[in-house]
C-alpha cells in the first residue's frame, strides 16, 4: 500500500465525499406543515381538483352553516367554475337532499365528504370553510367563510 500514487488516494477521497454529500443531502426532505398535509389528504381523497374549496359542515355553528348554505344554493347558477362545494359531517343525505334539493347535490361541484376527511381534528371547523389552493398543491388560505364577506364570496360566485 505504500506504492500507492497520491493521485488515487486524492480521487478515492473525493468519490468518497461526493457519496457522502449525496446521501446527506437526498436524505433531507422538505418540510410541509402538518395541518397542510391534512388539508391535502382531504382534497385529493375527495378528488377535488379545483383552486377554491367550500367546506360546509353539517355541525357547529348553525346560523354560519346555514347562511352559507342559502348563499350558495340561491347563487347556484353564478357558481365559478374553479369551486368544489364539499359537505362533511352528512348523516343522512336523503335528508340533506330534501334540505338542498335533489337538483343541487347532483351538481357537478358539489361533493359530499362521505369519510368526514375535512373532519379530522387538526383542520375540523365549526363554520363553513373556503380554501385556495395553489399551484403544485400549495394551500393559499383557509378563511372561515362568510357570504357577508364580499371578498370571500366574489372567489366563488359570478356577480
């Protein structure tokens, strides 16, 4: 081992941290923000695909939960395109159906949350919810909605 060129041993020891820097650097993962991650296992187990997101639970606050409900079923021919309306919590749809009408639930962008995904505890939330998502499944914001807030409601309806 003593004939050994210098040269070898230099390129041995720079293959070895070339490895070496791989490994470190493949083995750091970026970093995601838990409730984001729950917010994104809710959206794609419910197939959405859409930038805005209305979550409607069926409990909490009733008077929340009933003004956005009225808004978005009085606004459902100027709906956006981009929103998926999600209802989560739904006990009985029949009766929800009855609540709505048979008509609205068939709409194309509106979903029924039929594994309560949006009710998991880190995102569950007592008033109806939008959510924006981004590019590349970036959560944007997640505001309680409310259809008094002009600015909420001008991202799901066409005035």
């Amino acid at each position: 081992m003593k004939n050994v060129n210098p040269l070898f041993k230099r390129n041995i020891v720079l293959i070895f941290l070339l490895v070496l820097s791989i490994t470190v650097f493949s083995c750091h993962s970026k970093k995601t923000d838990p409730k984001q991650e729950r917010y994104l296992n809710a959206i794609h187990s419910n197939q959405i695909k859409t930038n805005y997101i209305l979550v409607v639970p069926r409990a909490g606050c009733g008077g929340c939960i009933s003004d956005a409900t009225f808004f978005v079923v009085k606004n459902k021919a100027k709906l956006k395109g981009d929103l998926t309306i999600v209802f989560t919590g739904v006990g009985d749809k029949k009766l929800l159906a009855v609540e709505l009408g048979n008509s609205f639930l068939k709409n194309k962008q509106v979903k029924i949350d039929e594994k309560n995904y949006f009710l998991a505890p880190e995102i569950a939330s007592s008033y109806p919810t939008l959510i924006c998502v981004g590019p590349e499944d970036q959560i944007n914001y997640v505001k309680d909605f409310s259809p008094s807030d002009k600015k909420l409601a001008s991202n799901i309806v066409n005035e």
